[in-house]
C-alpha cells in the first residue's frame, strides 16, 4: 500500500484496487506540488468543514465519479453541491468494499467560510479517522489538541501509520503531538498540518528525531514524497 503526502493534512492511499485521498487542499496551497486536476480517486475521505481540507473535494469527486465520506453536516452540504456522499458521525463505523472507516472525536472547529457574505456555514463536528485498509490500520487525527481518549484508541486498535497535525497554534504542536504518538501506540508517525504557511512553521525532522528518542518511527515526507506501509 502506498501513502503520499501531498502537503498540508492531505495524504493519497493507494491499495492496487482503490485510491483514497484525505483533506485535498491543493489549490491555493503554497506547499502543495500535485495539482487538483490530477488526481484521481475513487473514495474522498473529509475530516471537517474548513476550507484548508473540504479544498478540491468537490472538483475531485464529480471529476472521478467518487462519493465523499465525511461528518454528516458536512456530507449532506456536500451532496447539495451535487456530489455522492456518505455521511457518518463520531463513533460511528461502516464496512466499505475497499475497507473499514470509522469516525473518531477530534477537538477543533468545523465552519466552511463565505468570504463574500462575512459569514461561516455550520459543517457539524470535526472527526478523525480510522481507516482499517489492507491488511493495516491508519488513524488520521484531522485537526486536534490533545485529549486523554487517545489512549483509548491505542488500547482498541493496532495503529500501523498515525497521521498527526504539528503545526501548533491552530492544532497539536510537536511536544503535544509526540505524547499522542505514544498515547495511541503507533508503528509510525507521518507528521501534517506544518509549514503550509508562516503561523504554522514546524522542524519535522526534529520531530522526527524526538520520535526515534521514544521509539516510534517518523515518516517525514515533503509534499509529494510516499512510504510503503
């Protein structure tokens, strides 16, 4: 199985059979590499209703005929865009042909902005995901702070490939992020959510090595970049 970073929390799963994109904020974003039109995907998988991760979700799905899954608010807006969805909510899970997604709390916010009318469109709970997808498990985090379940998710699950915001100020920061490497037990860690912009400036591989002082596995990828699981 292949994992691509494509910059900020946007991440690509390549199975052989399925393709699964996370977050797709591509356009309008300074570190990303791939452009929006080539990707292609059949499952969109969103975190929350910001525009920094709804991104290109909508141009990816129609363009693929690929359905979204996302938080139910979010996925019902989206599908009032016209796009095929499947809504789910925290703690909910559901079998799917290409695997397992469930949805796991995450403490942040989720409005999507209209600059031009000054205002936010309520996109409900923001979630992270677990994803159980060949033969491995991933948990994506989406946008956090620390909070104690995570342990709870370590001691429920065998977590392959943690995928874990950095950046600090608008999520975890690397000392929080590192305790919740640990927390849920990861094999590896691929650090996002950094370095898109100035506000978010990280030293991934100082995170990287923090990592290996505690013995997990850092995956420090630039947008583009992939690893094996």
């Amino acid at each position: 199985m292949k994992i691509t970073f494509l910059g900020h929390s946007c991440v690509q799963i390549q199975t052989g059979t399925h393709t699964l994109i996370i977050d797709p904020f591509l356009t309008g974003n300074p570190a990303a590499k791939t452009p929006a039109e080539e990707i292609r995907a059949d499952v969109v998988l969103l975190t929350h209703g910001h525009g920094d991760h709804v991104g290109d979700a909508e141009a990816i799905a129609k363009r693929n005929d690929a359905f979204i899954i996302a938080p139910n608010e979010l996925a019902v807006y989206m599908g009032w865009q016209g796009c095929k969805v499947h809504p789910m909510h925290i703690g909910g899970g559901y079998n799917f042909d290409f695997g397992r997604v469930k949805l796991t709390q995450a403490y942040h916010g989720s409005g999507y902005e209209v600059a031009d009318q000054q205002t936010f469109i309520y996109m409900g709970m923001p979630a992270g995901l677990l994803l159980e997808i060949g033969g491995k498990t991933i948990y994506h985090a989406g946008d956090t702070g620390l909070f104690g379940d995570m342990k709870i998710l370590g001691e429920r699950h065998a977590i392959d490939l943690a995928i874990l915001p950095i950046g600090d100020n608008f999520t975890m920061g690397p000392e929080d992020a590192l305790l919740a490497a640990q927390w849920v037990g990861a094999k590896r860690v691929l650090p996002v959510h950094y370095n898109t912009f100035p506000l978010i400036a990280q030293d991934g591989a100082a995170f990287g090595q923090a990592l290996a002082g505690v013995g997990i596995e850092g995956a420090i990828l630039e947008p583009g970049e992939s690893l094996e699981l």
